[in-house]
C-alpha cells in the first residue's frame, strides 16, 4: 500500500470512529408525547445540545462513547446530571430517577451556529433559592376574595411571549414561563432570543437566559387587586389582576399574547 493509500485509509477510519461515537447522538429528538424536545451536535470530543419544554430552554453538554452518553443540563434552579443509552430509533436517559425516551425525528439539527458555551455555568441551587427567599406569612391569611383568587393562581403557569409586529403570527421576539408555587415562590424563565420561522409550522430557536425566582403574593391597591413579585435581587413588580382574563385563560393585550396553566406550576 502505497503512502497516499495509507493516508486515505487512515482518514477514512478515523473519520468512521468518530461517525460511530456520535451519529446515534447527534441530530434532532422528541418524547413520545411531544413534551420535551432535544437537539444535539458534536463539538470536539463533547455534544453540546438544547433541551426544550414547556419550562423554557436549556443548554446540556455531555461526553459519549458509541453507545452511551453522561452529562449535565444547566437550569436557572439547578444544575441535573443525566445518562442514558441509544436505543433502536432514539435515546434513552435517566436524571433524577426518571426515565425520558426520545425518539430521533431527523439526524441534523439547527445548533450550527449557536455557541452555547456560555450557559455551561453552575446553576442556583434548590436548597439556596427556598432559603433566601422563604415564603411570607401574608400568603397564609387571605380571607374572602383574596384567598379564592390567591387558591386560583397557586400552583398555575402563566406563559406569555411577545411577537416583534402584531400583524405577524410567524415570528416572535421573547417568550416567558412563570411559575407561580402554592407556598409563595415563583421562578421565572426567559428568553429574548426566541422565534418561530414559518408560517405553516417551522422550527423554534433559542436558549433561556432568565433566572430569576423569588416570592409572590396578592394585595390590594386602591381597590384593585395586585400581585406583587418580590425578586431575590431586591427588585419588586406589581400587576394588576384581571379575573374576566383568568377565567378566559387566554387573552391578549397588543402584541403580547398570554396564557395561564392552572396546576401546571414547576415547583421543586
């Protein structure tokens, strides 16, 4: 065999160890029940990906070998560890006890571009967010009015995003989860990088930069009902409640559309 054979051969065998550590990785992933969507690339020797839920977005990063993957998803309440193995068609991880199948829908993926290096950071702890911010005696003595609604927006998620031009259902320049916990916290996930390309159904970018948490609760204002968030920065928003839009769970004000989950609350 000749030196430029050799060489050939070499190359081509490299190229085929590493085609058989990543392929069943990389690409685009799904659950069975479309919950929980999952991208993957390979960068170096590691896979970088996106996990997406109704939650928000999550950066992960992992080491593989042909047939298993470990590694560790950053959330804004904590960083969770993951294994798994590929299976005939998909994925199969653990995290926290928990099995999560997915599916593989296509073997490319939209991360090309997307460096996601900088999410790679240790998030806020559990224990950390229910101890500096502990929820206030207030929300354990509504009466009347304010303890129905107050029961009536614990334990919901309310999600709203807003599109860069009302005119345009095709695109969208931030989306928002709140999750509002019975016991008074509230955790906030946001990405203002978020869009939606296609009008007939295409495929949503974007990586959750928010992590803010803290505690909520209801109070009146000259007669109005608010609730007011007190951010664990020190930081306070309040908003006036409009029960008509509750009820609805869906309403709209502008180019912002929103909507409120009720027991779909994500509260560790």
């Amino acid at each position: 065999m000749n030196s430029a054979a050799k060489v050939f051969f070499i190359c081509t065998l490299f190229s085929s160890v590493l085609h058989g550590q990543n392929s069943s990785f990389i690409g685009t992933f799904i659950t069975p029940n479309g919950a929980v969507g999952l991208q993957l690339k390979a960068v170096g020797s590691e896979l970088h990906g996106l996990l997406v839920s109704t939650e928000g977005m999550y950066a992960l990063k992992a080491e593989n070998t042909a047939t298993t993957i470990n590694g560790t998803v950053f959330t804004n309440v904590g960083n969770y560890s993951f294994s798994g193995q590929a299976i005939q068609g998909g994925l199969n991880l653990v995290s926290e006890g928990v099995n999560y199948t997915f599916y593989q829908t296509s073997t490319q993926h939209e991360l090309e571009a997307m460096d996601l290096t900088p999410y790679f950071t240790e998030g806020i702890a559990t224990n950390t967010e229910e101890t500096t911010n502990s929820p206030t005696s207030k929300n354990m003595n509504y009466t009347g009015e304010e303890k129905e609604l107050f029961n009536y927006i614990a334990g919901s998620q309310l999600v709203f995003y807003q599109r860069t031009s009302i005119f345009n259902d095709s695109t969208a320049s931030s989306i928002t989860y709140v999750n509002f916990c019975a016991d008074g916290r509230f955790s906030l996930n946001y990405d203002g990088g978020f869009s939606v390309e296609g009008r007939y159904g295409g495929n949503a970018h974007g990586v959750t930069r928010g992590k803010n948490y803290g505690t909520w609760h209801l109070e009146r204002r000259q007669g109005a009902m608010v609730g007011v968030l007190n951010f664990a920065d020190g930081t306070q928003s309040v908003y006036t409640i409009n029960k008509n839009y509750l009820a609805q769970g869906r309403w709209r004000i502008g180019n912002t559309q929103y909507a409120l989950a009720r027991n779909k609350a994500v509260c560790r």
